[in-house]
C-alpha cells in the first residue's frame, strides 16, 4: 500500500547499503530482477526501477572495499577505515535524499 515513490528511495537505500559490503556488480545483479518485480508488481514500467538499482549500485562511498579504487587510495593515503565512513556516508545520504525528489519527478510517480 505505500506509494511507489517511497518504494523507490526505500529500494535505493537498500542497495546503497548493500553496495557498500558487496561490490556494485553484485548488488546490480542481485536487484535487479527485484526491482523489475517490484514494478509489475506496482503496476509500473520497469524504467524508472532498474534507473534506481543503477544509481544506488554505484554508491560505494562509505567503505574501502566497496569499490577496488577505494582499496587502492587507503594504504598510501594512510585512510581508515572509519574515513570512508565519515566522507562516504553523508554523500551516500546526499544522494539518497537527492534521487528521493528528483526521481519522482522526472518519472511523474507520485508520493
């Protein structure tokens, strides 16, 4: 019974999440046949969904072994792990918060 917009950001932040621990190849593949479930399930055309499993994939800012360039600047930038979290982890909200009003828009489903 939500609305399909709010499925959406819930959706990309799941994968955000996930994105984060796996790499963004697996979260891609995991997703998107769910994505595209969600969208016949909701009625919808699949578009706007598998948009949201691509951009919330590539949000593997939060840790060093999200992304292998992450791995590859740590040891001679001298980062921690918990410098990933403090820079990545608000630009992967920013992210979250812009796409949860702009997708929306774009694709005219409403709230």
């Amino acid at each position: 019974d939500a609305p399909p917009a709010l499925v959406m950001a819930v959706l990309f932040i799941i994968i955000a999440l996930t994105t984060n621990i796996l790499t963004n190849n697996a979260a891609a593949v995991i997703f998107t046949p769910i994505a595209i479930g969600l969208a016949a399930r909701l009625d919808l055309p699949a578009e706007p969904f598998v948009v949201t499993v691509i951009l919330a994939a590539n949000a593997s800012f939060a840790t060093p072994v999200a992304y292998q360039t992450n791995l590859l600047v740590m040891g001679p930038g001298h980062y921690r792990y918990r410098d990933f979290l403090v820079a990545g982890g608000p630009l992967v909200l920013l992210l979250w918060c812009a796409f949860s009003i702009v997708a929306p828009w774009y694709y005219g489903i409403g709230w």
